[in-house]
C-alpha cells in the first residue's frame, strides 16, 4: 500500500514498485484514506509519506494503523529533522526512505522489510 500526497512522486514510488515485483493494493494522499484503506485491504506493507494532505500526518495514521491493524510502515520523507524522526520511531517503523529516493534505497528498505532473500 502506498499513501503518498504528491501525485508524481506517487506514481514514480508506484512505477518503481511494479519493476521490482510487488503489486500495489491501493494508495492514499491523505492520513483518513491510509487508516481505512489499512483496514480494508489488509496489505503486507505500506510506504508512508510522513507529510500528507491535511490533518492528522503520517506518523499519527502509522501510529492508528498500528494499533488497529498490527502493521508497519515504512516511512517516506524529505523531513529529517531530530523531532519528526523521534516521533517516527516512536511507531516502531520497518525503515526509512528519504526524498528524493533513489530506487536502489526504495529496493533495499523494501527486502529488509519484507525479509525476502537478497536483503542486505
């Protein structure tokens, strides 16, 4: 699953993710659609911009969807700074993925949250 607000990045992170073999079980721009997309479409994994459109943000819907569902995220972001990435961690995420990302970071985070062979 993918919940990312930015419409060509959404479709670059989309596009990469069809070549390395997963499919897509839906996408969300906003922190409502991603919790109850979680829900619905009980997807492996997600990839989580922290910044979407409106209110609440990635981190609050990663920390709802956690608690309803069990799942992880890996988060998205181009914001690194020390109080975002403290509350990021604070949902336990599966990894990371700083913007602009580079297909090959998209790849490795991916096998190590997956666990599939190859991982580094």
């Amino acid at each position: 699953m993918l919940v990312e607000d930015e419409v060509i990045v959404a479709w670059d992170i989309a596009e990469t993710l069809k070549r390395l073999g997963y499919t897509i079980v839906g996408t969300a721009d906003n922190a409502d659609q991603a919790i109850h997309l979680a829900e619905t479409a009980a997807p492996d994994l997600i990839l989580m911009d922290i910044r979407l459109n409106g209110a609440p943000d990635g981190i609050e819907a990663a920390r709802v969807i956690r608690e309803r569902t069990g799942l992880g995220v890996i988060y998205l972001t181009a914001h690194a700074d020390l109080a975002t990435m403290e509350r990021a961690a604070s949902t336990e995420p599966l990894g990371y993925v700083f913007k602009p990302f580079s297909h090959d970071g998209l790849r490795t985070a991916l096998l190590r949250a997956t666990g599939r062979p190859g991982a580094p």
